[in-house]
C-alpha cells in the first residue's frame, strides 16, 4: 500500500472496487480503509456483493498520469499479498486509449452501481470472523495441495543431476536475481571448477539446464525445449543455488582451514 500512500500524500486520487468472494486477506482491507478515513475527499474504497452467486472476479487496474496520460494494467493479481507479490501471476501493460476508456468505463459502472456497497469498519469485523473460518479450511486444502507438489519427487531422472560444481557443467536459461550471468554467476562457476554451456547448440554438453525465475520468453523456450529433446534434466534455480551455495560453503571452509 505505499505506493498509493505516497501517491495520495502527493494529491493524488484514486478508487478502489473489491469483491470477497474469494479470500480477499482484511488486513489489505484495513490498510485501504485506514488510507480512506485519513484522505476521505479523494479516496474512495467500496466493495461488490455478488448475491446471485456470481464471483466477482476481475484484477484490473488504471491509471491517469499528471501528464493526463493513461495507462492500465490488467492480469491475474488478486488484492492479497500472494496476488500483489509473492505468487507467479500474469499481468499485461495496455497502452491503447481506447482499451484503457473501456476499462475505466467497466470500472466506474460498477463502482458507483447497485450491487457496489460501502465498507466500514463494522462491516470489516463481520468479515474477519467468517474470514477466520474460511482460512481453516483452505489451510486444510494448502496441505493437500503441498501434498499434491509432493508427487513424484522421489522419482528418478532420466539423468541424475549433479550434486556439486566442480567437474560437472551447467546451462542457464532466464535469469537468477541477484546473480547476473557475466558479471557474477559464469565466474563463480569457473572459479569452483565448474564449467558453461552457454548457447542453445551448447546443451547437449550440459548435465542440466537450470531454470531461472526471471523469464526470458521465446529465447528461453527454446533452450527448455532443446533440454527436453536432449533428454537434459531441468532443474528450478532453487535446486541449483542449494548447489551452488554447498560449494561456497565447502570452498570457504576450507580456505579458513589453511590459515
């Protein structure tokens, strides 16, 4: 919410529709009703009753610049901190102006209808009660579905991974925050004695391609599709920096040793 809070501080205006059909988290609720009752003339905050059973269910945003320029944002991001920062999700810039009228106008319509009701703070205690009961059963249905991602972990792969750097030989495709490829993670590679296969063409020389939570788009594909052809384990850049950080361990244990 700081970034509305400074937008607001600097007089600016905003609305804001929600729906709690699915498990909107009341502490992202309070943080928008304590920011309306501190700037109540140019910030609005209602939510939605879908009562004939139909879930409100759009993420959407607008935005109108100092410039008078606007822009929108509109993907997969719920109002919860999974949605706004934890989660993978899918979210598109949209630049078109006439898109972006489409949107305000969708937006504006439902929130000053007649299914858009006001929040307070009688309403949000309500809410949190049955909100409590709610996160009971998804903690039970989050078990499962840790349960579910369990599956198949103690299957073999078609190749073994390795399980240190020295001697063995790694390509990357996307990108690992915090450890750019030239500047930082090819020399630390090479520094533990491991080696790089750098191009697409370079992977059947790999033991594993390692896969990086910042995504490099069709550049990336192909490389993932490249590994699967080659029969070349990928592994996630978790898997690999458990790796990675085991050798800087041992290296820097050792080197403490021959002091």
């Amino acid at each position: 919410m700081g970034a509305i809070s400074q937008c607001l501080a600097r007089g600016g205006s905003g609305e804001i529709l929600f729906g709690v059909d699915l498990p909107t988290e009341p502490n992202a609720i309070q943080s928008l009703l304590d920011l309306h009752s501190k700037y109540p003339e140019t910030f609005a905050i209602r939510r939605l009753n879908s009562s004939t059973g139909s879930i409100f269910h759009p993420k959407l945003w607008s935005f109108t610049l100092r410039s008078g320029s606007r822009v929108a944002v509109i993907g997969s991001s719920n109002l919860t901190g999974g949605g706004l920062g934890g989660n993978f999700e899918a979210n598109l810039l949209v630049n078109s102006q006439q898109a972006i009228s489409e949107i305000i106008d969708h937006v504006d319509e439902h929130f000053s209808g007649g299914r858009s009701e006001p929040v307070d703070e009688d309403w949000l205690a309500s809410y949190c009660d049955i909100y409590k009961q709610r996160k009971r059963v998804e903690d039970a249905v989050r078990h499962i579905r840790q349960r579910v991602r369990r599956i198949g972990e103690d299957i073999a792969l078609e190749k073994p991974i390795p399980r240190r750097i020295a001697g063995h030989s790694f390509a990357f495709t996307g990108r690992i925050l915090d450890w750019p490829r030239f500047d930082k993670l090819y020399p630390t590679i090479r520094r533990l004695k491991g080696t790089v296969a750098r191009s697409v063409s370079g992977i059947k020389s790999a033991e594993c391609l390692v896969h990086g939570d910042i995504l490099g788009g069709r550049k990336s594909t192909r490389k993932l599709r490249e590994a699967r052809r080659l029969g070349v384990p990928v592994i996630h850049q978790d898997t690999f920096l458990k790796i990675l950080n085991r050798a800087l361990a041992a290296r820097t244990k050792s080197h403490s040793s021959l002091r």
